[in-house]
C-alpha cells in the first residue's frame, strides 16, 4: 500500500470516528449503529489510478437492515446479502448540488483537510439519508416507489419487506408475477428467481 494511500485512510478513520463511524474488517467500509440490526453505512471507492501522487476517494452512503439482508440470504443463500446495504447513494448526490462528487488526496498536501471535508459533508447530507432508510415505517412506504434500486432488486427486497410487515399476499403476489414474467428464459437473473421465488413461496406461502 502506497504511503499517501495509507495516510489518507488514517485520516479519515480518524475524522469519521468523530460523527460516530466505526471501522470493519475492511478498511473502506464504516457504519453507525442507529438501532439493533440497522446500521448507517459507508463505503470508500477508491481511484489509485494517479498514485503516487493523487488518491481519489467516492464515498457512497447506505443503511443496513440485517433482518432483510439476512431473510433474502436465507431464501437463496447463493445471493448472500448479508452486511450489505439495503439501499445506498454516493454522497455527492445528497448535498444541495446533487451531482457525482470525489474527494481528492495529494500526496503534497496534508490528508486531514479533505478528510474534515468529506466527514463533515457526511454528518451535515448523508445523516438525513441514513435517519429516513434507517426508520422501518419510512423505508416500508419508500421502497415501494425508490429509484435506489435496480428493477430487479425490487422484486427481491420489497417481497420480503412486505412479508416482515405481515402484507404475505401482497408479497407473494408480487413474486409470482415476477416469476411468470421471466417465464423461460436463462438468464442468470432468471436461473436466480427461480431458486429465490419457489423459496419464498415455501417458506411464506
């Protein structure tokens, strides 16, 4: 590991302690216990393209529900979800010019100044996100309608979010359509339904 690398990720380790990140076993990935088994989540892109002199950092902003994560990797433990977030958004999007945003190390610079940058840029835009997904009755009436998920990524979480809320025909019926409308085909999506649609309907049907 390069040392500008090295004394970046030090830098924000240490910044991001102080909006209450902590570390895990990766070193680009951070969270922040809101309630048991819902965690605000970060993770760090990074961009060592134009190491040694530049590191470029993309943070992306998430919330984990381990009791989802962990339903979905029991109905099909091949797509093991476990630790990932529910939902996530890279950071730049959250802050009032809601445009791609990258923050920059320079070996020739001292790593604290945009590391204060990002973490403050975290607790002042990414909070909000994390307390709205973070709030059960609020993720259960926005998933319905996000865009934060892909189309096929809502026929796996929201079923199972509408059966923890006790919705079971609304969640079965809602993998059953799916299920008919991949019909045949043998796509690696498809293969995956499948396993995942006739699990769901044995273990909610």
């Amino acid at each position: 590991m390069s040392n500008l690398k090295k004394q970046t990720l030090a830098a924000v380790k240490e910044e991001l302690r102080g909006v209450r990140f902590k570390t895990t076993r990766s070193r680009y990935i951070y969270v922040q216990e809101r309630s048991p088994g819902v965690h605000g989540w970060l993770g760090l892109n990074d961009n060592d393209t134009y190491l040694p002199e530049v590191l470029i950092l993309n943070p992306v902003v998430g919330v984990v529900h381990d009791r989802v994560q962990e339903q979905i990797t029991e109905l099909n433990p091949e797509f093991d979800r476990r630790g990932q977030p529910l939902v996530s958004q890279n950071l730049g999007y959250l802050m009032p010019e809601k445009t791609y945003r990258t923050w920059d190390f320079y070996q020739q610079k001292d790593p604290r100044g945009p590391a204060a940058e990002l973490a403050a840029a975290l607790s002042a835009y990414g909070s909000s996100f994390i307390d709205t997904w973070a709030d059960w009755s609020d993720l259960s009436e926005r998933i319905e309608h996000t865009d934060l998920l892909t189309d096929d990524e809502k026929y796996v979480v929201i079923p199972v979010v509408r059966a923890l809320n006790g919705d079971l025909s609304g969640a079965l019926r809602m993998v059953d359509g799916k299920h008919e409308q991949i019909g045949h085909s043998q796509d690696l999506y498809a293969s995956f339904y499948r396993k995942y649609a006739e699990s769901f309907v044995k273990k909610f049907g």
